[in-house]
C-alpha cells in the first residue's frame, strides 16, 4: 500500500470530534506537509481529501443540505488560503497575485461541483 500526501492530515482529522476540529486539524498538518512546497497534484489530492472527511463529518450535523456544503466549501477555502501558495514559485508571485483570486473561485466552484459527486459515494461505502 503506498502513502499518499494526504494521509497525515486525513489521520489527525479523523481523530477529532466536530467539524470544525477536523478541517483545522486537517489544514494544520498540510501546512506542516507543504512547508518545503507543493505540487498541483498534491493540493488537489489535499482537498479531495478535506473534502471527504468534511462530507462525512457534516453528513453528521443536524442542519440542511445547503448549509452542509457552506460547511465544507468553508473549508475547501480555508485549505486554499492556508497551501495555494505554496504551490508558486517565488518568481512567479506577481502574476499569481493577481490570478489568485480567480484561482480560488475556481478552486471553490470545482469543490462545490465535487461535492455533488462525492456524496453519493460516500452515501454507497457507509
């Protein structure tokens, strides 16, 4: 079985209680993963990650379906803000400083669209 980039994160979350713990847990431990840099692929399998342990985890909370995504799309975004940038290299931050933002609508319209393919399978495995 190899190890993934996202396993030391996805371990800290599933330890914890709420989902507010989970995702900060999660983005903690892949801040602490990335601090010498980060492939695309790396961040994306980070947030498909954060993406499953927060949609089994709000699967959990007693509210509706929207507010659920809210919950993890909050996440996903919390995720980006914390690694995105370790993904450019240094000469490329003032072009990045500009596409950032588009970047992270992106990112969040990608997740939000995930979210809806992720949940019937994770519906599946439980």
């Amino acid at each position: 079985m190899s190890v993934q980039f996202s396993d030391g994160p996805s371990i800290a979350a599933d330890a914890l209680p709420s989902l507010a713990e989970k995702m900060k847990s999660f983005c903690v431990v892949a801040i602490l993963k990335s601090a010498n840099g980060i492939t695309v692929s790396e961040f994306s399998e980070l947030t498909l990650a954060l993406m499953r342990i927060s949609i089994a985890a709000a699967d959990a909370v007693p509210v509706s379906g929207p507010e659920r995504k809210e919950f993890v799309l909050a996440g996903v975004g919390l995720l980006f803000d914390s690694v995105a940038d370790r993904m450019i290299p240094v000469l490329a931050w003032p072009v990045w400083i500009l596409l950032k933002p588009m970047a992270r609508t992106f990112t969040l319209s990608m997740a939000s669209g995930g979210i809806e393919a992720i949940l019937p399978l994770l519906k599946v495995i439980s």
